[in-house]
C-alpha cells in the first residue's frame, strides 16, 4: 500500500496567503492575543514591577485581573472551527475562584464567569469592553468565551456562524496584518 495516496490526496485544498504566497496545508484557523489590551497601556520600563503574567492569568497593578480564553466561531461549510484565544477581565472574587479551582476537575460545575473583552478581534468593530461569559471547561484547557454583546456582530457571528468565504476573508486579513508588522 502506498500512504502517498492518503497523504497526498489531490482533493486537499492548499491554502495559499494572498499577501505574501506562503502556502499551507490547511486554512490556519487559531489566532490570539499574547496579552490583555491593557497590558500595553503600562509603560515597557514599568511592565516587569506594575504586571504579573502567568499562563492564562494577568494582574496588573494588584487591582485589574484577566484571564485568557478561547472565542469560537463555527464555521457552517467548513470541517474546522475559527478559534482565538483571547483574554477578557474578571472580577477579583472570581479570579480568586480560578486559582484556587485551577487543579479541581469539579471547576467544569462552576457559574460562567462575567467580564468585558479586551482584546480587538480582527475585522470586527470595536471588540473592546464588550460583555463576555467565560465558561470553564476540564483541567488543561483555558475556558470558552461566549460574547453576550446585543446587536454586536461578533456575538451574532459566535451563535450563528460563518461561512467558509467569510472565515478565509478573515483569515487573509490576520496574515496581511501580520506580515505587515514583521
């Protein structure tokens, strides 16, 4: 048997960057944010004293707490998901429950957790401060974020879907904007 033939099917669609020619094997669908927003709002010479960054956790100045989470967008036509992961705020109680749940298999039982998004998700309109639930899911994995924004096209997106067309429009803007700033 030759594993060309599975490997190699012919029917795969290539997914070709339309900025720069790079070509992948698959749509890439999982972007994300390495810090909340804010983060950059503090000064780089006063991040290392003022930030405290671990995992999927950020407090800065020992009063704002965030913590990061994975937003999906269904893709209808497509076999895969577009995924980011993201961060959103968190009340200081409700950051305390995580740390100490953070071990706990029973944390999957936990109320969704409240908080503002804040992060701008590309090609969509003002992200930032938007209402999110942040769902907690099994030991090794970061919640996932529902958006709760009314008449926001993000949340309409995240209930609903998209279209593959849509997802790749998407996923060309991501990498023009990243190959930009290289």
């Amino acid at each position: 048997m030759k594993l060309s033939k599975i490997f190699n099917r012919k029917d795969k669609e290539i997914f070709k960057c339309e900025c720069c020619g790079a070509e992948y094997d698959d749509m890439p669908l999982c972007f994300g944010s390495e810090f909340p927003d804010y983060y950059y709002s503090i000064p780089p010479a006063e991040r290392k004293s003022r930030i405290e960054l671990e995992k999927s956790l950020c407090v800065v100045d020992e009063k704002y707490f965030f913590h990061r989470g994975r937003l999906t967008i269904p893709i209808i036509d497509y076999s895969k998901d577009l995924y980011f992961d993201i961060w959103t705020s968190i009340s200081p109680e409700n950051f305390e429950k995580r740390m100490d749940d953070w071990n706990n298999p029973e944390r999957i039982k936990n109320e969704p957790y409240f908080g503002w998004l804040q992060n701008q998700i590309p090609t969509y309109e003002n992200t930032l401060n938007i209402k999110s639930r942040a769902i907690e899911q099994n030991i090794g994995s970061i919640v996932e974020i529902e958006i709760g924004e009314e008449n926001h096209q993000l949340t309409f997106d995240q209930e609903n879907g998209i279209t593959s067309k849509r997802a790749k429009e998407i996923v060309q803007f991501i990498l023009k904007d990243k190959h930009k700033t290289q």
